[in-house]
C-alpha cells in the first residue's frame, strides 16, 4: 500500500521520536519519503502529501543541523514541489548552494526564488554575487544546467 506509506511512516517515526529513539524516527521518515517518491508527490491524496512533504522538511532540517549540505539540498528540492514551500525554502537552498561552493546552482535558485518577489534586496544581491562567482569553465561543464 504505497500511496498510504507516507502517513504510516510518518506516524511511526513521530511515536519513535517521542520515546526518544530519534535514529529510528529519522529511519521511518526516510521510508515515508521512499513511499511518496515511488507514487509521486502529485499522485498522493492530500494527507498522504502532507504528510511526504512533513517528512522530507524534518529530514531536510535535520540534515542541515547535523552539518549534511548534500542531505539538507536533495530533501530541500523535494520539499520546494510543496505548495506550502515558498521563497523562504529557495532562500535557504541558493545559500546551501552556495555553502557547497556551487555558485551556478545558487544562482539558478535565486533566479528561481525572485519570481517570487524581484524586488527582494537579499536575493538581488545574492544574484549579483553569484554572476560574478560563475567562472567560463563552470559553464561549459554545465551546458545541460544553464
């Protein structure tokens, strides 16, 4: 029953961290965003969304934490298919981007979080650095990306 995998897991991870045992709560909420991967965010019914997105946010938060940019960007990404995610989740990816020294990718991002609000002084200035920082070689190992 995959399409009701996430709600399952998420349930089971949140009695787990309740009691403590927060390395198999944050196993759970990895099979909870396993299950929604394999439907697909847009075939779930809205709980089981809700509760995918929950799970890949917690993960993405956690990874942050833990010092993981690899971890907190992949479960970022998924999270930003969320209506719910907005300008604040591309915020904070160009700025893992950017921690990860990938200037291209932040910049991508930001383009990305100014359709949101262009008139943003943050990411206007975040936009302006990254021009900068993008190299020639960096765009010609990236044709497919730009």
């Amino acid at each position: 029953m995959p399409t009701l995998g996430p709600t399952l897991f998420l349930q089971i991870a949140q009695a787990q961290q309740r009691v403590g045992k927060l390395e198999e709560s944050r196993h759970n909420l990895e099979l909870a965003k396993r299950a929604g991967r394999s439907v697909g965010a847009k075939n779930l019914a809205d709980t089981e969304r809700q509760a995918y997105f929950y799970a890949v946010k917690t993960l993405a938060d956690a990874a942050q934490a833990a010092g993981d940019l690899d971890g907190a960007v992949e479960n970022l990404h998924l999270y930003a298919e969320s209506e719910r995610s907005g300008l604040e989740t591309l915020r904070t990816l160009a700025d893992l981007y950017e921690r990860k020294g990938d200037p291209l990718m932040a910049l991508r991002v930001t383009e990305q979080a100014l359709l949101y609000n262009p008139r943003d002084k943050d990411l206007i200035g975040r936009k302006d650095k990254y021009y900068y920082s993008v190299m020639p070689d960096d765009l010609r190992a990236r044709l497919d990306v730009v």
